[in-house]
C-alpha cells in the first residue's frame, strides 16, 4: 500500500469521547483519566501498524544521535501515550487550569524587546496550547505588549473536530487561526499588515506543505529530512525576523514547571539579495532544526509526528499541481 501524505491521514479525533475523558478528568483528576485511556491507547497501538512504524523510525533516529542502543518495541506504546496525555494538556491549557508557573521560558525577552512582529517557527511538539495561552496571558498585564497577537497559520480542516472542541473550550483560540491550505498574494499581504503591526504569526515547518513540493532539505537526527520551505522563506520575503519556538515536557529536575518553551533567533530579517536566497533559506532551516534536535535529544517522545519524516509521501493536491504545471 503507498504511503499517505500526512494530510490525508483521516482525523481520528472522536468529539463525544474527547468530552467524557475531560468529564473524567474532572471527576477524578490525572489518575481516573489514565486509568480510563489506557484500554484506548492500547487497542490505538494495537490497531494502527503506520503509526508504530513510524513511531519506531523515529525513535531509532534518536537512539542513533545519541549513541544509545535501539528502543524496545513498548518505546513506542510509551510514545503514543504521551501524545494522547498531551492532548489532555492541550484542552486543560485552553480551558485555562495551567498557571504561568506550569511553563518555563527561554530567550522571550529579546523577542518582545523588538517592536515589529516575526514569524515564530515551531514543532509538533509539546503542548503549543499552553505557550499560546499563558503568552497571550502574559502579555495582556503588560502595557507595552497589551495589543500584541498572537496568530496562527494552521490547516484547520485536517483536524476540524478538534478545532471545535477547542473553540466551545475557548472560543478565543479560534479568532486569529489563519487557514494555510494555500497561502497566496492575498494571504501574503494579510501577513505583512500583521507583521508591520507588531503581531507574531506562528507556522509550523515539521510537515511538508499540502499544495505544493516546496521543501528545504536539512539533515535531521543523522539523516536527511524535508522541511516547509514556507516559513523560511517568508520570512525574507516579509523582511521580518524568524525565531524558533520548540516546547517539550520539563527535563529540569529542579524546575516545578510541567513543559518548557525555548525561543532562539534563527534570522534577523535582513534583505536578501535574490542571488543569495537560497543560502540565506538554508541556513535558517539549519539553525531551526538544531533547536529542535537539542530539545527532543531530551525529551524525545515529546514529538508527535506519526509518519515516515524523512521520506514523507506527496500530497495529492500537490501531485495534481505537478501535472498541471507540466
């Protein structure tokens, strides 16, 4: 059987049973929830061969980088189930039970020192929900930051019943998502007023794009891996600074938070010669994917990407492109 584009895996997401393990976890906390998914996550591990295969590239990826010897096949049982504890994570943070004190911040405060926007470029990974609540908090009781958004490109029709969840949750998580199916000219002006207004806009660049093969390859965890062009070269069109944004679970032994967020400057929006476009792109993607490997070095199974990343397949709508434009 081929290989699937990411986007075209079917959303898996299940409303009513979302909402009576919310319903759970409101009765009897982290425990009662565990004890009510595992028979889940079991039979998903069970039931689900791509993702266990993918989870299992994966993880011998890092065990290589790291010079450890190879993950048993529960590694990725634990995998799954950090994904699923995670998206519990995700619709706690947005129905706002998470404080400040539940995640630690790296590098912020240079990124909110500069007064024109960036495009933040971030991971699967973590819990996302979080940094944008506790940001959007945070940023709200200062006086110098109280007008600044936060928005986030997002392909919301791939998980479109999570999506509502989240919006029922809070329906302020749903404003400023941008749909990202096809960014074109329209789209690209929308950003630039975003950016000139001192906004940030948030896009991943783990998932190679839907209507197109644009991609930027980096050598990840000791191969060679596809990033979104997207991101990094928006970034110099837009003359915008990039920063890369990478959350994983707390490693910190001293540290009370539950997830960490670290923020590192990957590009400082100078104008790029046409000629030197493509060297400029490329060292962007480098720098990025090094942020991103020193913290899954750490926290590995905090990266929920359930799909061949190195060879991913084409998306359809990108394959149909192909053949129109030749």
């Amino acid at each position: 059987m081929a290989a699937k584009h990411w986007s075209e895996t079917p959303e898996k997401t299940n409303t009513a049973g979302i909402s009576f393990l919310l319903a759970v976890f409101r009765l009897g906390g982290r425990t009662l929830f565990h004890l009510s998914l595992w028979p889940v996550i079991v039979f998903y591990w069970l039931a689900s061969p791509t993702a266990r295969r993918a989870s299992r590239l994966y993880l011998d990826h890092v065990a290589r980088t790291k010079n450890e010897p190879r993950p048993g096949c529960l590694a990725t049982l634990k995998h799954i189930w950090r994904f699923a504890d995670t998206i519990l994570d995700k619709l706690l943070a947005v129905s706002g039970f998470f404080t400040a004190k539940d995640l630690a911040v790296e590098g912020v405060s240079e990124l909110l020192a500069d007064s024109r926007g960036a495009i933040i470029i971030t991971a699967h990974t973590g819990c996302q929900e979080l940094c944008q609540f506790i940001g959007e908090t945070e940023l709200e009781k200062s006086e110098a930051t109280k007008d600044r958004l936060v928005y986030v490109l997002t392909h919301t029709t791939h998980a479109a019943r999570f999506t509502e969840i989240v919006s029922k949750l809070n329906p302020k998580f749903a404003v400023r998502h941008l749909q990202v199916t096809d960014v074109g000219p329209q789209t690209a002006v929308q950003m630039s007023e975003i950016i000139e207004a001192g906004h940030w806009i948030v896009i991943v660049a783990d998932r190679t794009p839907i209507g197109s093969s644009a991609c930027v390859s980096v050598p990840f965890l000791g191969e060679e891996a596809p990033l979104a062009l997207g991101p990094f070269l928006l970034a110099t069109l837009l003359k915008c600074s990039a920063w890369s944004m990478i959350c994983v679970r707390e490693t910190e032994a001293q540290s009370k938070a539950r997830y960490r967020v670290a923020f590192t400057r990957v590009y400082d929006g100078a104008t790029v010669p046409r000629a030197k476009r493509s060297q400029t792109i490329s060292a962007m993607a480098n720098a990025w994917v090094r942020t991103l490997e020193t913290r899954l070095l750490k926290s590995p199974y905090d990266w929920f990407n359930f799909f061949d990343f190195w060879h991913p397949a084409q998306s359809r709508q990108a394959s149909e492109t192909r053949k129109h434009k030749y």
